[in-house]
C-alpha cells in the first residue's frame, strides 16, 4: 500500500515562472491538505480538497496560487509567478473517507526554490 | 479559527531523561490532538494522537495527556534516546487541522 506521493521532490523555478506541484493521496483516501513550511518554521495550513471540490482555501494566498483535486488523477497545487518568498517546502498529507477521517499521513514534500 | 500554541521551542535533555513538551488550543470544539515527530529534511511522521473522549493515552516510552476544561494537551517521552531528537508538532483538528509551531528537541548522548 503505497503512501502518499508527491512530486516533484525538488522543484527549481526563476521568478515569474509558474510551479506545479503533485500530490497522490494514498488508496482510499479521498480528502487531500496541503501545508507549507518555510525554513526552520512549523506547518501552516494552505488548503483542504475532496475530489472535484474546496473545503477550506483560508490558509492560501489571495493571489497567485490555486489547488485542484480532479476527479481523477492527483490533486495539484498551482503558483503562478513565482517570487523568492515562495520557496520553501510544500507538504500534503491524506485522510480516508471513512473511519478516522482526520488522521493525516503525509507525503514526502517538495521543496521549491526560487532563484 | 483555531490556534494552538506550543512550548518550548527548543528542548535539550540527556539521554535517559524525560521530555515533556505542552501545547494550548483556542476552540473548544477541537476533537482531535495528534502529534507529529519531523527529523531533518524528512515528512511530518504521526507519532501517536488522542481524541477528546480521552484523558491520557500511552504507546511504549510515548504518551499523551489531555485537559479539555483548560485546552491544553502534552507529549511526554520517557528514557529518551538520541533517536529521538527531531522537531515535534502538536495540532489540533475539528475539520482539518491547525499545527504549533514545532519544538526542537535534542538528546544528548
């Protein structure tokens, strides 16, 4: 049973350039989050998605970032214009649909930097 | 929204010694308190976690207490190991959920 994937694993953007980044929430898990961590610092929460649907966006920037969860395939995490204060590492983490639906397991990051 | 608060930041002990770190929480309706151990460059690793119908739970040198009355919840880790440093988070969850900002824990061989 294949755990939460993400990818890519490192990410290299130059400013203004877009950045997307995946994540495969493990089997039977249907509610996808996504969290970033800037250097040295804790986890701030961005998003919340069930397939095709946004539960809670309060923790995302206003402007240039998005996040989807298509009914089929990954759920994807979208910067546009990327500035240097984005870089930093984007984790999501998984829940099941049923059972203990807040138990969260994450998957193994990826770290942007932008030049 | 919630917020959780967590102390301390940075914790060293030697080896063998107990580490306590504590967490507050603002919403009262927060259910659910896990913890996550974070080693360097690694993901967050769900260590053990309690719900709000819990007082205290226990899983070999880990254990986690709860006081709903005064929001606050703790990790206690006994006999440590130098395995066991890494940075900790607590969070609390309704619907998702709302991390502390991480404790440093070093264990001194």
């Amino acid at each position: 049973n294949a755990g939460v994937m993400q990818n890519p694993r490192h990410l290299v953007r130059r400013r203004g350039q877009e950045a997307r980044l995946r994540c495969s929430p493990m089997k039977g898990h249907s509610h996808v989050y996504w969290y970033r961590q800037l250097p040295e610092e804790g986890l701030k929460f961005m998003v919340y998605l069930q397939k095709e649907n946004i539960i809670d966006e309060s923790g995302m920037p206003k402007e240039r970032f998005s996040a989807e969860f298509p009914k089929e395939g990954p759920s994807i995490l979208r910067i546009q214009q990327v500035v240097r204060g984005d870089s930093a590492a984007y984790f999501c983490a998984s829940s099941p649909e049923s059972g203990a639906r807040d138990t969260q397991y994450f998957g193994p990051g990826t770290r942007l930097t932008v030049l | 929204g919630e917020n959780v608060e967590q102390h301390p930041s940075t914790l060293s002990v030697q080896e063998g010694d107990s580490a306590v770190i504590k967490c507050t929480y603002s919403d009262s309706a927060s259910n659910y308190f896990p913890w996550y151990k974070q080693e360097l460059g690694k993901r967050p690793q769900l260590i053990i976690d309690i719900r709000s119908n819990v007082g205290e739970k226990k899983d070999q040198r880990i254990a986690v207490t709860l006081n709903k009355t005064a929001k606050h919840f703790s990790l206690h880790i006994t006999e440590t190991q130098p395995e066991d440093s890494a940075v900790y988070f607590c969070a609390a969850s309704i619907y998702d959920m709302r991390f502390g900002a991480g404790t440093r824990l070093t264990v001194k061989p």
